[in-house]
C-alpha cells in the first residue's frame, strides 16, 4: 500500500504480484541492493501482529493513516485495527442475510477502513482491544468456524428470521471481539468522547483525499470499475483502474516523495 501526493491530494494504493514459485529460475541473480543505513527512514508506528486473523487489511490501512497523522501532524496516535474489523464484521451480516449466501469471507480491503471512518468514526488501540482482556493474543479461528456454523443455518432455513439471526450472529462476535464502544474517554482531549468526534478531532485526516487503484486489462483505463475480488464483498465500485507502468510509477514517485 503506497500512498502518495498529486495536486496535493492524497492517494492510496494497492499492489499484489502473484509469481508461480514453479517458474522461478533456479539460478536467480539478484539486483544490487544498497546497505540498509543508506536508505531514508521514514516515520512510522512499531509493527504489531494481527494474531490469528484475517484482518491484514485493517492493519495495512490503519499503518498507513498513522504515518500519515506522524507526518502532518508529527504527532504519534495508535488507533485500534479490530474497531474497524469489528464493524466490517457487523457489516456483513445485512449481506449475507439479504442475500442468503452461503460463503463467508473474513478478509476485506483497505478502504474499507475509510468507509467506517465516515460512518462509526474511529478510537485509539487503549479504547477498544477487540479480544477479550484475558486472551493473550489475537485469534478468531473457533468465531469464524461459529460464524461458518450460523451462515450454513442461515441458508437452511429460508423463512430464519432477519432479527433473530442477527441477534446470534452478534452473540457469536461479541463472545470473542466484546461490543465496542459507543462513548470513551480521551487521554489527549481529557474528556468523554464519541468516535465520530475523536475521528474529528485527534486523527483529523480527510477519508475523502484517499482514493484506491487497480490494474486490470480486462476493464476500460481511466475509469473507476468493481476490485473482483472475494475481500471486496460489499463490491466497492471506487478503484481507479490504471495501466500496469502507470500503477508502478506512481508507487515509485510516491517512495520518491516520502510517502
């Protein structure tokens, strides 16, 4: 995920390269690669690992809008990667029921983390944890094998009431993730707030100056198009399909630039 400045506009995107590792040379020989202390450090939070989930998509855009608030505002802010799993988890419940699919994805994309923003706000990581004060680490493994269990009841039976079901599927997210928060109290601003207004005014970065690409072939360039991909399951329509040299020279202009 690169992000980058043009007109003063913001701008994020997303990069996967699939090689078949069957294809690879047996011989490889590699470019040179300068010594690490000659490399520009630009600031960022510490790493922390995601457990085991599938929530590497909150913690790529959640990096992202902290080194973004590190270098406007040069000012440290951790924010809570499993308060926006949380509500995409919440989100696909209206899908899955409207829709009675019988699959459920755990993943999702980056810019869904900018969705909830504008919808639920944001808090910082001592607000909500997402897991239960006693678990060590993260693992939603035995909630999504729950939450497997609920769909294929919820394809079962046709008439299962949209209230009733969501109400279990609540249940099950609840028993590991815990109900976030409605109102918290701020370390920084001394006071109770909501996320709406923590999103406002601590993390203070525009959803809005963010914008996701894709380069697909098989879809006019120029033009935003579908991500067709099982993480992009509310089948967001605001990726910016660009040619392939495009889309890597952007990426290179904005580590160039210091994004």
């Amino acid at each position: 995920m690169i992000a980058l400045k043009q007109n003063n506009i913001l701008l994020f995107a997303l990069l996967m390269l699939f090689i078949p590792l069957q294809k690879l040379p047996a011989q490889m020989e590699l470019p040179y690669c300068p010594p690490v202390d000659s490399f520009t450090v630009i600031g960022h939070l510490k790493p922390i690992s995601q457990g085991f989930t599938g929530t590497c998509w909150s913690y790529a855009m959640v990096s992202l809008l902290e080194s973004e608030h590190l270098r406007v505002y040069k000012d440290s802010l951790k924010l809570s990667e499993m308060w926006f799993a949380y509500y995409d988890f919440e989100g696909k419940i209206d899908w899955v029921l409207a829709n009675r699919k019988d699959t459920f994805v755990e993943g999702s994309q980056c810019n869904s983390v900018l969705r909830y923003i504008e919808k639920v706000g944001a808090v910082p990581a001592y607000a909500y944890l997402g897991r239960k004060a006693d678990a060590k680490f993260f693992d939603y493994s035995t909630m999504f094998e729950n939450i497997q269990l609920w769909v294929e009841k919820v394809k079962q039976h046709k008439k299962l009431k949209d209230k009733k079901a969501k109400l279990k599927y609540l249940k099950i997210l609840n028993a590991t993730m815990e109900n976030p928060p409605q109102k918290f109290y701020d370390k920084n601003l001394k006071k109770e707030v909501t996320p709406r207004e923590f999103a406002q005014a601590e993390l203070k970065l525009n959803s809005g100056d963010y914008y996701s690409f894709m380069s697909n072939a098989l879809l006019p360039f120029g033009q935003r198009g579908i991500l067709q991909e099982p993480d992009n399951w509310w089948q967001g329509n605001n990726y910016y399909n660009l040619p392939i040299s495009t889309f890597v020279s952007a990426i290179k202009e904005a580590l160039l630039h210091g994004y």
